[in-house]
C-alpha cells in the first residue's frame, strides 16, 4: 500500500505556459442535449431512431434495437470491435468534436473545477459519457472501454504490454510521438503532435492493492454509521492516485490542462469511474458525501466486469489476456508483445502475444531444421 502520496497534481517541469495555449480554431462551443439523456428513450431521437409504441423500444435506422452501452475492458474487445472503436475515434478528431470535447476539459481546469474536490466524480462520469454518445451516433454498437491497468503493472515490464503496439493504443517514435493507433500523429489543441513519455521507469499505474484499499471496508448492511472519515480518504487517495497513469503515460496526459487530448485519457477515466461505482455500490449512503449523491439512474450504459481467473477457470476472455498463475493469487493480466521481458512469468500460461518466454523474452520459438 502506498500513502506517500501528496494531494497536488504535480505539473511536469516540461509542461509549458506555451503549451497550454489553445492554437485550433474550434467549433462554436459544441455541445449536444444527448449528453444529459439517461434512458435510451431520450437518445433514440439522436441516433435517427423511433420509439416502437408495443414494445417502447427504440428502433434504429438498421432496424436493430437500440441497447445500452456495456463498457468492456479495453484488451477484451474482438480485433474487429477494437477497429470499429478507433475509426470512431478518428472520426471524431477530423470532423472537430474530439478538439470540442477536450475543450471542455481545459476549460473546467482553467477555473479550477472539478478536481480535488467531491464534484470531480460525477464531473468526470458524465464528461466522458459524452465522448460516448458522441462515438455511438456514428456506431450505436460502440461502447467505451476501460483500460484496466492493473493488468499492465502486474508484468515484469509495464510497457512491454502489447497496449503500446500499433494494434492497440499505439507506439512512439524516439521523440516521443504517437506515431500509431488512434491518436497517431494527432495534433492537439495547443497545435502540437501528441507526445507520450519514452522513459517510464519512474512511474507506475494503478496497483491491485491500490484499488482493494478503496473497495476494502464494504459498509452495506452495517447497522453502525459508517466512519465518514474513512470514506473520504478512500475517494480521496483515488483521485490522488488516478494521476499515477497520468504521469505514466506522460507527453499530453501528464498535465490535467491537457490530458483529454490524448485518447487514453478516456479509457483510463472510464476504469477510475468503473472503481468508484464498485465503491458507490458497496457503501452505506451515509458515505455518499455532498457532491457524490447522484439519484439518477443511468440506463444508457453498464459495466462489464474485470477480467478475473482462477487456477480451475484459467480464461481471461480474451486471446490478449492470460491468466497470471506466477503470483501466490491468480490474476489477469495482459500479454507481453514480441521482444518483451517475460522473467518470472510462467510459458504454460502463455504470457506472450508471441509463440513462448525464452529465456525471460518473448520470442518465436526457433526453427529446427
């Protein structure tokens, strides 16, 4: 467990007054009524649907039915659902409403809203709904995913996990520089190329350890007032630690006046907005302090659960996950790419996206003649 944290986001030294001028010519302050619908009934007009009286569903043009959005971890979706998700992403960025939606963003900052303080929790889910509904106009089919990190920080070397390869998040050149993935080559606000950090050895995401201090003292049923205390400092050392990816990922995301110009700042937000409504769901409401009281129900999106396995149910549910068996406790976590260090790891749980670990790296296994 780690409390040696500090209740200040740190702005990185390489962080600007530069780079924090906005140098895009934006939309006329866009937004869309869509992002306050909280049934499907109030998006189906959006989606260039109808209400079908008998059933009250809503009908698409395609004549599917509209659904909620099941938000899935982002290394859990099919290569082809994976797809789908960046041309919408990339859609956004060329037709403007990604700048719109970062926009946002850098405004609420500028005023110092929604950060260190209760309201950054509701802030921050209905902020990146609106990425989604934004997404799910141009695919009803797509939901935004989760970055579960933990599955990253359980491997020998973080950024060996395949999440840095040109099929997923995308990699950097020497500079920094995305040059693969949905954001690759991405010019944000401040009218430079989206940067992510290259030397990440000082820096961690988020601990599984972390996030049971967080869920660990379940309140429910508990005839005794819950230690309000307790639960504030629970929230708070989430947020606090929420940055640790931030820093992580670095280039745009290290700074909160610029972290929602890079893409992952939104599956990184839907994994911390994932953690606190397990905590919401497990407290007591007297827990539910001013500000993190939110009455309404949702029913545009849920959540899947974590990737979990166990020594007799070993699948993690998707061919880029395996089942840790290394570690006194089985967890999920995700594979190493080609190259990668896989010490300590063990080959019958395939913890290469290629063929085995050899010799504590992932390689092909070599050819016999």
């Amino acid at each position: 467990m780690r409390f040696d944290f500090v209740p200040n986001w740190d702005v990185p030294e390489e962080i600007t007054e530069e780079d924090k001028v906005v140098r895009k010519i934006l939309k006329d302050n866009y937004t869309s009524e869509a992002w306050r619908c909280m049934n499907l009934t109030c998006l189906c007009p959006y989606f260039d649907g109808r209400i079908e009286n008998s059933t009250n569903k809503c009908i698409l043009p395609s004549g599917k039915i509209l659904t909620k959005s099941i938000r899935r971890e982002y290394r859990t979706l099919s290569d082809e659902e994976r797809n789908i998700y960046h041309k919408a992403v990339r859609n956004l960025m060329e037709n403007g409403l990604f700048d719109e939606i970062s926009m946002v963003h850098y405004r609420v900052v500028s005023i110092n809203e929604a950060h260190s303080k209760p309201e950054f929790w509701i802030w921050h889910r209905h902020y990146i709904k609106s990425l989604e509904i934004e997404l799910r106009k141009i695919n009803p089919e797509i939901s935004l995913p989760y970055w579960d990190s933990t599955m990253d920080q359980n491997l020998p070397n973080s950024h060996d996990s395949i999440m840095w390869t040109d099929e997923f998040i995308g990699r950097t050149d020497e500079n920094g520089t995305v040059i693969s993935g949905p954001g690759a080559y991405w010019v944000t606000l401040n009218g430079h190329l989206l940067t992510r950090r290259t030397n990440f050895k000082s820096f961690g995401l988020f601990h599984e350890a972390d996030i049971k201090y967080v869920l660990g003292e379940s309140q429910l049923g508990m005839p005794r007032r819950p230690k309000i205390d307790n639960c504030g400092k629970q929230l708070e050392f989430l947020e606090i630690m929420h940055g640790d990816p931030h820093h992580y990922v670095g280039g745009a995301m290290d700074a909160l006046i610029t972290a929602a110009n890079d893409p992952i700042f939104f599956l990184h937000h839907c994994f911390v907005d994932l953690i606190w409504e397990l905590w919401r769901q497990q407290k007591n409401p007297n827990c539910h302090l001013i500000g993190l009281i939110d009455d309404d129900i949702d029913e545009t999106y849920e959540y899947a659960p974590r990737p979990t396995c166990t020594k007799e149910s070993p699948n993690c549910g998707s061919k880029y996950l395996f089942c840790d068996q290394s570690k006194k406790l089985p967890q999920c976590s995700v594979k190493v790419q080609l190259g990668g260090i896989c010490k300590g790891l063990k080959n019958e749980n395939q913890p290469c996206i290629s063929e085995q670990c050899i010799e504590g790296i992932c390689q092909y296994k070599p050819f016999k003649s």
